[in-house]
C-alpha cells in the first residue's frame, strides 16, 4: 500500500488529477486509510461537491469513465471571498460540471449556493450527516471527495431548496416571527417589573397592554407618584372596550404603587422597545404586501379552511412554496414537515414512535392553526368532530398533531388543484351523530387490562360474568316457557273459531 506525503497531497489539493485506482490505496502521515469502491451503479458520470466552511471552500470534481467505471477526482481550495466564488464557479464550467453537491453548514453555505445557481450550475443541499466520513477519516480532502463520489451514485439525500422569490418570502416571515418573539420576551419583562413595582393592571385589564391600561402605565411613568390623581386616571379609561372592572376596582389596582428609580427607567426602555419592534414589524407588513397580491389566488384558496389566516397563509407559502411537483405526494410533505410518526420495526415488532423533529417553523405554525381551527363548532365544526373523534382514542396532544396533519394535506391538494377547501367527506363528518359503545364483557376486559388489571382479577370478572350471563339465560327460558304456556288456550280458541 503505497503512502502518500504531504507535497503529493498539496498538489493534488491546487488541482491536480487523482485516480479512484488511487485513492483506493490512499494513506496519509497519520496512518488513516480510505478505500474508495468504484463498483456501483453510477447516476452522474460528472458531478461536483464543496465542502463548505467559514473562511475555505474544499471542491472535488468527480469524472467517471461509463465503460470502466473508474472516476478521476480533481479537488482544488478556494477561499470564501465572493471572486473566489465565482471563480469555482468557472472551474466546475470549464469541466462540465452541471451539479454540485454541498453541505449546509450554518449560513455559509447560502452565499456560495446563490453564485452557483447564478452561474447556471445547479446546487444540491444536503445535511452534513448524510455524506459524514467515517470516524478517523475526517479531513476537508477527503470530506470532498467522499461526497462527490456519493453524490456521482445518487446516494446524497437533498434538502429542499424553494425558488429565490420564496426564499426571499421566507426571510421575511421568519424575521417577523423572531420579531414578535422578542416583543412577547419585552412584554414579559414589562408585566415583570409592573408586579415588583405593585402595580396590578394586570388583574382587572383582560390585556394589559391594550389602549386603557397602556394610556394609564404611561401616565403613571411619566407623572411624580405625589401628583398622580385618581379623576386624570379615571380619564384615560376607555369604556369602549372590554374593560369589566369598575373604576374603584382599577384604582385599588394601582394604589399603593412604588415606581422605584431602576424599575422606572426599565419600564420607560422597555415600552420604547416595545415602539421600535412595532415599527420593524409594519416595516415587514409592508414588504409581504408584494407577496400578498403576486398569490392572492392561493392565499385565497387557503383562507376558505378554518383556522387559516392570510398571515399564516403567507407564512405556509414561504415554507413550503408554490409548487406542489418537487414533492412525491402529500405523505412526503406531511414527513418533511414533522407531522408523520417514523418507522421503528425490529423482528417483525412495531415499536413506539413519535413525529420526526422537522418542520422547525412549519409545525408550529399548523399546530397553532389546528389548535384555532378544532375551537370552531359553529362556522366550519369539521376539524371538530375530527379532533373529538380522535381525542378520545389518542389524547389532546396527538389528536392536534393529527389535525394539523390532515390540515397539511389539504394545504399540499388545495395548491396543487388550485382549488379551495372541500373535504369529500365533510358532510358525512359534520352530520354524523354520536353512537354509544354498548358495554360488553370484552370491553370491560380490554379496560382492564390496559389499566393495569392483574390476571386473577380479570379471570374473577370473568367468571362473575360468566354465571350472571347463564343465571340470565335461564330466567329468559324459564320467562319464554311460561309465555307459551299462556298463549296456547288463546291460540286453541283462535283455531276453533276459524
């Protein structure tokens, strides 16, 4: 087995041609060797990969000979720098190379993925644990070439990439939903420092940081406590609203108070923050305005299913997209999303399983539509009965996981049809009613059982029911005989009159 040093491995690094023949026998100074297979069934004769970090980009070209199937590996380093970019960019062209293979580490790898696909090159995703070296064999030389060679036999999983336009929609709604994030968070720390300072606004005010009780914290701020006057407060209430206290109520709320120096200046931070954050989001508003309009048909589509807002809808389409064709079908959305249980079967035995982790932004999304959609029994109940339905047999928690499920699918068939909100079996569901499950024997032992009943307690029902059946059975009879034995003079009579 031949060793390679570290000029021959620095050559090869600037550019030079390697040979899978090669790289089969490939050992660095460390004493780590690689075996590269040229056996299997190759997809790409010519393919690319870059092994994204940083400040370096490690790419491998990988050339494959159809009738030998042995590939020749060019691998070359360039820096993260936007000319060195484009620069990489023109070595894949001058190859041939059409697709390229590179991992998504952080946000690195965004810039280098928007100057590939500006250069006709077409990126493929992938997560890093899909094309991970063996433990031992990790350098960015190897890294490279081992995703490539992956890659070259189609076995690199790719990640979902929308169009640029909805990729641009997606920074906007995930930026907005950090945004009111952060404004709950300010919110928090207002209501925080309005209990240490005693101020109980929050216990006769359904909202605390709506018009009347934002009107009096403000006064309370900006007015010496020895000024403060009950009428000026009164004042500031707005009966226009839900405000349901009385007006010795919300005093008694703020008597008392103690606006200390540090919490004051907080609250005054704090509330101009809160300004400032509202701002961004108008800011934000008005920039979806442009998407709003561009799919008014879809967002239209999806606002006729309960529980989906024009917000959310936007918020769907900047995740999932408008073209329903890069999906398999709507289980492989459901499955992207995090919304279907994974397969966990050993020995022929289905074990326990939970929903995938994906979906970070989507599935919260959904469960929070689902959550608003089974709350509607008047306007549209049918995601009602169907959580009711499932809620008995599965719980809260799986019965809205399930809903938001059902709810993407309709999402995925009501894009791709260009179609609103129809379920086929919406009648049936909304006008079905409610039939009781007769209590049995073996409902009762199914109860038990899966409640943690030991077997002679469940043998004891058993045979308990058992003679209770047979003492009814001979009751029936005994009852059956005596009816007949009083019908037969009527039947005689009846038979000497015909």
């Amino acid at each position: 087995m031949e060793t390679k040093s570290r000029k021959q491995v620095k050559r090869l690094m600037s550019g030079s041609s390697y040979s899978s023949e090669e790289l089969s026998s490939l050992t660095m100074d460390d004493g780590t060797t690689v075996v590269y297979s040229v056996n299997g069934d190759i997809k790409r004769s010519i393919c690319g990969s870059v092994d994204v970090h940083k400040k370096i980009l490690m790419a491998a070209i990988c050339i494959t000979d159809p009738a030998s199937l042995k590939s020749t590996f060019f691998v070359r380093k360039f820096t993260t720098m936007n000319a060195d970019i484009r620069t990489m960019a023109g070595w894949f062209k001058e190859h041939g190379v059409q697709d390229v293979c590179m991992e998504s580490t952080g946000k690195y790898w965004i810039p280098v993925f928007n100057i590939l696909e500006q250069n006709d090159i077409k990126p493929i995703l992938t997560h890093p644990k899909y094309v991970k070296q063996a433990k031992g064999h990790k350098t960015d030389f190897r890294d490279a070439i081992h995703m490539a060679s992956l890659f070259r036999m189609d076995l690199v999983i790719a990640s979902f990439i929308p169009p640029a336009e909805i990729r641009d929609l997606r920074e906007l709604c995930r930026y907005r939903l950090k945004l009111t994030y952060i404004r709950t968070s300010e919110k928090n720390r207002f209501q925080n420092s309005m209990t240490i300072s005693k101020v109980r606004l929050d216990s006769v005010f359904t909202d605390p940081f709506g018009k009347s009780a934002s009107a009096i914290m403000e006064y309370l701020i900006s007015t010496d406590p020895e000024q403060v006057n009950d009428d000026d407060i009164l004042a500031l209430i707005s009966r226009r609203g839900n405000v349901k206290a009385s007006n010795e109520e919300i005093l008694d709320s703020i008597h008392g108070y103690e606006l200390i120096g540090v919490q004051r200046d907080k609250l005054q931070i704090i509330r101009m923050h809160i300004t400032q954050i509202d701002e961004c989001i108008d800011m934000i508003d008005s920039k979806l305005e442009y998407y709003r309009q561009k799919y008014a048909n879809i967002i239209n589509h999806l606002t006729t299913m309960v529980g989906i807002t024009s917000m959310s809808a936007l918020y769907i389409l900047g995740e999932i997209g408008t073209d329903m064709s890069v999906w398999r079908d709507d289980h492989s959305l459901a499955c992207w999303a995090g919304l279907s249980p994974a397969n966990n079967a050993s020995a022929g035995k289905k074990k326990s399983t939970k929903v995938g982790n994906g979906g970070h932004y989507l599935k919260p999304l959904l469960v929070q539509c689902a959550l608003a959609a089974v709350k509607s029994t008047k306007k549209d109940p049918y995601f009602h009965h169907k959580y009711e339905t499932l809620k008995k047999r599965r719980g809260h928690k799986k019965a809205i996981i399930a809903i938001a499920r059902k709810m993407l699918v309709a999402i995925y068939h009501m894009i791709r049809d260009d179609t609103n909100f129809h379920p086929i079996d919406k009648e049936e569901v909304t006008q079905k009613t409610k039939k009781t499950q007769g209590l049995n024997l073996k409902n009762v032992l199914i109860f038990l059982k899966e409640h943690g009943a030991d077997g002679n307690m469940i043998r004891m029902v058993e045979e308990q029911c058992s003679e209770n059946t047979e003492i009814k059975d001979a009751k029936e009879k005994q009852s059956n005989l005596a009816i007949t034995d009083a019908s037969q003079p009527i039947q005689e009579s009846v038979n000497g009159m015909s």
